[in-house]
C-alpha cells in the first residue's frame, strides 16, 4: 500500500468510528423504540430487537398529551423565533448604524443580560410573571426570553460590516430609516437570521425548567415537560419513552439537516478567534 | 432567558475594533444628524422587554435578598443576614464545589476532544468534511431532557454500559447510585451534548491559521505534535481560553441533567449549585425564598469573579498575529 493510499483508508476508518461512536445513542434510542416493554433492558444486551414492533412509535404517536404537547411547543417556538428576530434585530439596526444620545448606556444595558446567569432572576422572573397573571399561558413562555442580548449582538456584527455606500445613496432618495432597515437590511439578512432562528427555536423547544416552574395546565404542557416526567407518570414503559423521545428530537435533527451549511458559516460569521 | 449564550460572539470579535474607531470618530456627529427619536423607537422593545424580565427582576433579588420573607408576618428587613448564612451553609459550599467537579470533568475533556477532531476534520476532503460536521453537531440539537432519559437507561444495571463493561469481564457497575461514580457518568452526557459547537468553533479557527506556517514548520523536520505544540497551539490560545470560560460558566451552571437522572443524589453527590438553589426555592419552609434568592446572588458572583480572572489572564496577554 502506497503511503497515501494508507492515510485515506485510515481516514476513512476513523470518519466511520467517530461517527458510529457519536452518533451511537441517538441510534440505540430509536431502535429501542421498536423494542418490547421488557426488552429494551434486558440481560445479555442485544442492540436490535428479537422483533420489530411499531406499537410504541404507533401509540405515543396517537396519544392525545403527547400530540398536544408536540403542537403546543411547535407553535410557540415559532412564534417565539419570529419574536425574537423581529425584536432584536430591530435593535441591532439601530445600535449598527444610528447615532443617538444615550447609545453607550442603552447598549451596555442590551448587551449585559448575556452574562447574567439563568439562576439568579429564575426565581424573581418567576415572581414578576405571576404578578403580571401570566402563569399557565403561552405568553409566559414566549414573551420573557425574547429580548436576547446575544441575538441582537450576532446580528449588529453582521449588519456593520454592510457597505455603508448604498444606504447613503438611499438616503440622498429621501428614504427614511424604516425604509432602509426594512428594504436593505432585512432582505440581505438570511445568514444572520437562520444562526440565530435555529438557536432560538432550539432553545424553546428544548426548554424544561421554566416549563415546570411556570406550567402546571396540561393543555399547555411543553414536550420536553412531556417527556422529563414520563417516567414519574407512567411507569417505566422504556420503550414507549424511547419512541417518544426519538420523535421530540426528529424536528431539530430535520432543522439541522436542512440548514447544516448556514450553521457552520454562522460560526465564522461570528468571527470568534 | 432560554437562549444558549454558546453562539455569542467573544472579547476579539473581528469588528470590534473599527465599531469603537467608528464610535469615538462619529462623536462629533452634527445633532441634525442623529435619528434620536427612530432610535428609540427601535430599540424600545428591545429595552422594555429586557427591562421586565431581565433586570427589575434582577435588582429585585437584590432586594429581595436582604429581607425576611414571610406569607404570613409580612416581610422584616435583615440586612445581610442570609449573605450569612448562605456563606456558613456547608451545602452551599458542596454544591459548588461539585459544580466545579463537573466543570472540571467536562470542560478540558470537551475542547481535547473537540480538538482532535477538529484537526482531523481538516485534513479531510469537502465532502467527507461536511458530513463529519453535521455528525459531530447532532448531539447538540438533542435536548438536555432527551440526553438524560437516554443515558438513565444506558446508566441501568442492564444497560448498555454495564454491557461493555462486561466485556472485559468487569461489572455490573451501580453507576447512578454510587456517590464515586455518579458525577462522572452525569459528565459524560454533558460531554456529548457539548462537544460539537466546541469542534466547529474550532475548527473555524483552525481554518484561519495560514498553511504557510506548516509547510514552513514542517520543512524544519517539525513532526504532528510538534506542529501541534509550537504552531496550533500558540495561535488558538484565544479560542482555547474563550472555550474555557464560556464552557467553564456553561458548566458550572448546569441543572437539568442532574435534576432528571439523580436530582442531586446520591448524596448529595450531584447536587450542582443551581440544582441545590432551585431545590431550596421549591422548599415549603418560610425562608427557603430569600435564602435561595441569596444563593442565586452569590453563584453570580463566584462565577463573575472566576470569569473575570481568566479574561484578565487573556488580556494582559496580546494574541500573535496569524
């Protein structure tokens, strides 16, 4: 064997490994979702099953909580994500490229929320919705994790580096700043917008302690609610649980695959080095 | 609130620099120049949505911590009475030292791995890169919920870790209920779910480093680790230390895969800071409020300090220039 003919077998033998290794539990939590009540912890262990079954993808698939709870989460994840992008990016405009008095203060305000830890306003937050009434809605988690300190900085780094050149000749036309944000910027802005959709949709649909700090309605019940308190509801149905959780993770593993190549470019656009 | 901060864009940012020439060269903007009142309007939302949810809400533990909450007397002001007795809790303390155990566990274990890959990505071909990006990043969509729930299963007696285990004649290992073992099998998850964005922040950065500088090191009879060593290295220190303490204040704040697979236990032997304060807060008794309001502070605070030490080590110490 030629030395070169070595290093790509070798590669091809390691991209193989790392991927089965990697990707090994998310395989083993599907299969096991065709797997009995008894066999998917059973001793000696067996990777596939003695047969396949589709009754558990079939019945946590029909069963009303858990299409609700599938729903329900989709819903507010994209009202949720478009929130967020039309807030933040709102600002980023405005802190990209207007001057206005105030600015230095307004952006270290913006901006600051990004090193605060979840823990230390969790509790108060969760004070300040129940005054507000807003437990038990779907405001409740929409609405407070809108404003992102991180998206809106994302999304400013990326607007500063637009030509400056056609929006002032925009200007000359007597096109105002709404105009320019709303023709200019927002149609060039796909990049910046799919990184951070996806992290917003990512972050709500994956939620689980503000959930079940501040949801106790089971018509709202979020999936990841859902599934975090399967096992205290029903028992110990692995399979069942399996079956679940291999289709809570479908929509995300789909969004990544479809918008794999904007992911990796968005951590280059983001310029961290 | 939700939202990983994992994305944001660090200390370096490459537009940093020409924003604050921007900045100090537009200060002397003419005032009929500026667009005050469509600024405000702008980020008004922005602002108002913060200012609810993110800092009356912070400023309000700050209150709030200094006060005795009680449903039934009212509440009676005690100064720093619970900075006190958060300080003298030895559970407050075994919380973050567990805290600093799992970052500890995860955190070097994350980047070493996300390293490794990160170089042998690059030496792939397009396509064969591309698909071991998108593999690489897949744990990262998997919820912290469905993670847990998974790895309790792989974690059972008749599980899939004791399966290995077994193969080389060892086991059956009682990982989750074995105070030794509990925080490490926690890790483990942590690092599958974590590692991914690490390697394409990485593997990013990597991509920057001039091949002219390998060719020139390797012609000096340099070998793998000793480009590693005097070549990647030096140049990633930034990225390195960026991943450091974005991992490290990830880390220590983890909550949702102790509080699904152990809650805290055995022992207490997984009861990470945050796990500990949200358990005291759903606590019935009547201090549990406050105290863990102050809890939360004080975390802020141990977090903020390390933080800050580690950015003051990367600043006072200039990047080289690729």
């Amino acid at each position: 064997m030629t030395p070169r003919l070595f290093q790509r077998t070798a590669s091809a033998v390691l991209v193989v490994l790392i991927t089965v290794s990697v990707l090994f539990p998310l395989a083993w939590m599907a299969i096991a979702g065709f797997k009995g009540r008894n066999e998917v912890l059973r001793s000696p262990f067996q990777f596939f099953p003695d047969m396949w079954r589709f009754d558990n993808y079939v019945d946590i698939a029909r069963d009303p909580e858990f299409t609700r709870a599938m729903g329900v989460t989709f819903a507010g994840a994209l009202i949720f994500t478009a929130l967020s992008l039309v807030v933040n990016s709102l600002a980023a405009y405005a802190f990209a490229r207007l001057e206005f008095r105030g600015k230095r203060f307004w952006w270290v305000y913006c901006v600051m929320p990004m090193f605060i830890p979840m823990m230390a306003i969790l509790l108060t937050s969760f004070m300040v919705v129940t005054k507000l009434g807003m437990l038990n809605t779907m405001a409740v988690l929409i609405i407070p994790g809108v404003a992102s300190g991180a998206q809106m900085f994302f999304i400013r780094q990326f607007y500063l580096g637009f030509p400056v050149a056609v929006e002032e000749a925009a200007m000359i036309d007597g096109a105002s700043r709404w105009q320019i944000f709303l023709k200019l910027f927002l149609p060039q802005s796909a990049a910046p917008f799919v990184v951070m959709g996806i992290a917003s949709y990512l972050a709500f649909w994956n939620a689980y302690v503000w959930p079940i700090l501040t949801i106790t309605d089971p018509n709202l019940t979020q999936i990841m609610q859902f599934l975090g308190t399967f096992r205290s509801a029903r028992g110990n149905d692995w399979g069942m649980l399996m079956a679940g959780s291999t289709l809570a993770s479908l929509p995300t593993i789909l969004l990544l695959l479809v918008f794999q190549r904007f992911i990796v470019n968005g951590v280059r656009i983001s310029g961290i080095k | 609130m939700a939202l990983t901060p994992t994305l944001a864009p660090g200390p370096q940012t490459a537009d940093a620099g020409r924003s604050a020439r921007g900045r100090r060269g537009r200060v002397k903007t003419p005032p009929h120049r500026r667009d005050n009142r469509t600024a405000y309007l702008m980020i008004a939302p922005m602002v108002i949505l913060l200012g609810i949810f993110v800092m009356w809400p912070l400023v309000y533990s700050v209150y709030l911590s200094t006060y005795e909450i009680n449903f039934y007397r009212g509440s009676t002001f005690v100064g720093l009475q619970f900075y006190r007795y958060v300080l003298e809790s030895p559970d407050f303390w075994h919380s973050i030292v567990v805290g600093l155990y799992y970052s500890a566990l995860t955190v070097p274990a994350m980047i070493i791995i996300a390293l490794l890959l990160a170089s042998f990505i690059k030496t792939l071909s397009r396509r064969a890169a591309a698909f071991m990006k998108t593999t690489v990043y897949l744990p990262t969509v998997v919820s912290t919920v469905v993670a847990s729930v998974l790895f309790v299963l792989i974690y059972q007696d008749e599980g899939v870790a004791n399966w290995l285990l077994s193969l080389i004649s060892f086991g059956p290992v009682n990982w989750l209920n074995d105070p030794q073992l509990a925080l490490p099998a926690i890790a483990v998850p942590g690092i599958w779910l974590g590692f991914g964005l690490t390697t394409l922040i990485l593997l990013a950065a990597l991509l920057d480093i001039p091949e002219s500088y390998y060719e020139q090191a390797a012609l000096d009879g340099a070998g793998f680790f000793a480009r590693l060593w005097y070549v990647t290295l030096p140049l990633l220190k930034n990225v390195l230390l960026y991943l450091f303490v974005t991992g490290f204040t990830l880390a220590i704040q983890m909550i949702d895969l102790p509080l699904i697979m152990t809650n805290g236990g055995p022992s207490e032997a997984t009861n990470t800071p945050n796990l500990y304060i949200f358990n005291t807060f759903r606590d019935v008794t009547p201090y549990a409020t406050s105290y863990s309001l102050t809890a939360s502070l004080l975390l802020f605070v141990v977090i903020g300090a390390i933080s800050a030490v580690v950015f003051r080590l990367v600043r006072s110490d200039k990047a080289i220039d690729g």
